[in-house]
C-alpha cells in the first residue's frame, strides 16, 4: 500500500474516533468502513468498526468485524483488546456461556483490572452462576473500596442465599454515603431494600427502626406500609400492625387486595375473630375475580374466623363458596394454612379473657391442627433458625394438650427473638414442667 493511502487510512481511523468518543457512533460508521476498504488487513479498523457496531447494538456486525480480522489475517490476533471486543460483542448477543473463557483468560493476565471484573461478574449472572458472580463482584469491591455501586451490586447478588453478608457490604457501602444524600429517593430505596435484607436474616428489631424511618417520608407508599405492617404482626406488635394496615388499605390502589388480607391476618392473630370476619369478607368480595387462589384463601380463613366467633350460618356459607372453588386437597391445605392463622388468636384471646384459665382446646377441626402441628416440626427441623415456624409449631402442639413439645419450641422462637410479643404471652400461659 503506497504511503498516501496509509495517510488516508490514518485520517479516516482518527475521524472515527474522534466521533465515536463524542457519542456519534453512527457518523463514525462512515470514517472507519472507508479506512478498512482501503486496507482490508488493518487491524485497529477492524477493531474499531466492530466497537462502533457494538455501540449502534449490533452485536452481529460487531462479530462479523472481527472475523474479517482474521479473514484477512489482520493483525490482531492474540491481542488483549480483539479479546475483550469479541467478550463484549459475545454479551451483546446473549452468548454469556461463550464470552466467560474470554473473560476469564484476559484476568488471567490482568488480575487488576476491575472492569474485567465487572463484566465477568455481570455475565456470570445471566449465565445463572450467581457464586461466580459474586466473587467477581468482590474483587471489584477490593479493587475499587469507593465504588458504592459495586458494593450494593455485591450485596444483592449475596443477599438471597446470605443477607448476613449482603448487610455488611451494604452497611459498608452507605458508612461512605454523604449524609444529605440520605433523604433522596435512591437513598430509601437502597434503606428500604436493605430493610427486607435484614428481616431475611433475623435483625429484626434493626428493621423495625427503619420502617420507623421510613414510613413517614412515604406516606403515600402502599406496598411499604403493607410490608412495615406485616413486619410489626411478627414481631407481635398488634397495634401497630393493625394502624400500619389500615393506613395502607386506605391509600392501597393497585395493592388492596393484600392489604385487606393482610389486614385480616393480624386480626387473627390478635384473637380479634370479628375483625378479621369483617376484612376477609371485604377481601372475598373485593379482590379480583380471575384469582382463584386468593379467593380459596379468603373463604377458608374466613371459615375458621367465623367457627371460632360462633357464626355457624358464616361457616355454612364460607364452606360451599370453597367447595365450589378448590378440590378437596386444595381446601384441605387452605383450611389447615387458615388454622394456623386462627390458632394463634386463639391463644392470644384466651390469655386475654378475664377468669381464663388454660389454653384453648383443638377446635373441630382437630385433624387438621394434627397435620399442621406435624408439617410445622418437620419444617423447624429443616429450618431451626425461623421463630415464626417454632412459635406456630408450639401454637399447635399447645392446642393439642403436647405441652412439653410447646415450652420447648415457643423457648427455641425466644432465643431467636426476645421481643416476640405473641412467643411470650405463650410461654407465660403454658403449663409449667412437673
């Protein structure tokens, strides 16, 4: 090639560039197409058409432009940068499972290179190794402390299998935040998500004290109040629950339906059996009729609400609108899942009652408490870190007269949480040890 056309080559390579940096990727296109047919075999041609097709989302042509590379025996071959053009373009084309050994041999190389991280990580997700994900995106975090982002990224991705230690780096993340920037939008979100992150791993009562934080700068949130109420009704804060949720059923929109049921639960639980006959009843006629599994849930727990209020012309009805909804396991599970619910206030109420002076007995539907008193033991043995199994599991065994079983899980849900409200007034209220 004569050296006017090199000079023509360079020209047209440095225009691209100049127009690719300012974002004009389709103007670049031009430039860098006319520099490679006037040498077929420049590399940094290829290379560059191939990031200005990939900038336009043409994954496709991007591929294609490195290819011809080695078509035309470019020199390129064996270059960092080919390598992490084609990882890229391989990404941009959803071909993740391809991209990774790319990835991973440029860190090889260049174990320093947070960006290389970075991508690794963020293809190591939607491959669906989250584990590989993950101690990519801590590399980063090691390589780049400031990098906030990075810390919340790694965060999440731990969080759904380790919240402990999504929490630390999260924690660690907004120890560098500036504090007036505490009270933007991002902020509570990243606040509230953390929230959730901490309720996964047991911190309950650092939970509630964001939801404090939290509610009076969304008034206007119902999902978040729905969820601040549904924590407060595990903590045995009754109440509060009870005023969370009717302020979230009042401005509920799109959520009415779980606020209402949500609403009905804690009533149970608070032994309040008209209360919750009330909220279940709006929630059977109010939610939408194409669900058929909420529908189920509302005729059961309003079938158990209305047995323990005395309301049999409740119950007859509650009875046929379920049987005309679920087969005959499906209202066996609702009514069983209802129960649990139930039995809860149950305990709740007789604690409560003037002259009372034991534990309520199984209700008709003993059979039912049985297999539920036996599902709850079975699952705390799998999961003997969840106080809400343990408490209703002694609920149950309480209610069957298998006091020693009760004292001993409804002990197990206090260690776990001291602040159980609903733990204690069992614990109080059970038969002591002979």
């Amino acid at each position: 090639m004569k050296l006017h056309q090199h000079v023509l080559v360079m020209e047209s390579l440095d225009r691209a560039r100049t127009l690719l940096r300012a974002d004009r990727a389709a103007a670049a296109l031009g430039p860098a197409l006319e520099a490679v047919r006037i040498d077929p075999g420049c590399a940094d041609g290829r290379l560059l058409l191939s990031q200005i097709h990939l900038k336009l989302g043409q994954a496709d042509l991007a591929l294609a432009a490195l290819d011809a590379a080695t078509q035309y025996e470019a020199s390129g071959h064996g270059r960092l940068d080919f390598t992490l053009a084609r990882a890229k373009a391989l990404m941009a084309d959803g071909r993740d499972l391809e991209a990774l050994p790319l990835l991973n041999s440029l860190i090889e190389q260049c174990p320093g290179d947070a960006q290389l991280h970075r991508l690794a990580s963020a293809s190591s997700e939607r491959a669906g190794d989250i584990d590989a994900a993950s101690r990519h995106m801590q590399q980063v975090v090691a390589l780049e402390p400031g990098d906030r982002a990075a810390a919340r990224m790694l965060a999440r991705l731990l969080a759904p299998t380790d919240p402990a230690a999504g929490l630390r780096f999260i924690d660690a993340a907004d120890c560098d935040e500036p504090e007036p920037s505490r009270q933007s939008s991002p902020a509570q979100a990243t606040q509230w998500q953390t929230t959730q992150w901490m309720r996964q791993s047991g911190r309950l009562r650092d939970a509630e004290e964001n939801y404090r934080q939290l509610l009076p700068q969304s008034p206007d949130d119902a999902a978040l109040w729905i969820e601040a109420g549904e924590h407060a009704d595990r903590l045995g804060a009754l109440e509060v629950a009870r005023e969370r949720l009717i302020h979230a059923a009042q401005i509920a929109g799109d959520h009415l339906g779980r606020a209402r049921t949500s609403l009905a639960r804690s009533r149970m639980h608070a032994g309040d059996f008209a209360g919750a006959i009330w909220w279940w009843w709006k929630a059977a006629n109010c939610g939408p009729t194409d669900d058929a599994e909420h529908a189920i849930d509302c005729w059961a727990s309003l079938a158990v609400c209305a047995l323990s209020a005395d309301r049999a012309h409740l119950v007859e009805l509650s009875q046929r609108r379920l049987q005309a909804l679920a087969n005959d396991d499906d209202q066996m599970l609702a009514m069983a899942d209802a129960w649990l619910h139930g039995s809860s206030g149950e305990v709740i109420r007789a604690a409560t009652q003037q002259n009372a002076t034991s534990l309520p007995t199984a209700s008709p539907l003993t059979w039912i408490l049985r297999q539920s008193a036996d599902v709850l033991g079975e699952q705390a043995r799998r999961k003997p870190g969840w106080a809400d199994t343990l408490y209703h599991s002694a609920v149950c065994e309480a209610a069957l007269g298998e006091n020693a079983a009760a004292r001993e899980h409804v002990q197990a849900a206090l260690d776990l949480n001291p602040n159980y409200k609903a733990a204690t007034t069992l614990a109080a209220n059970l038969p002591k040890a002979a």
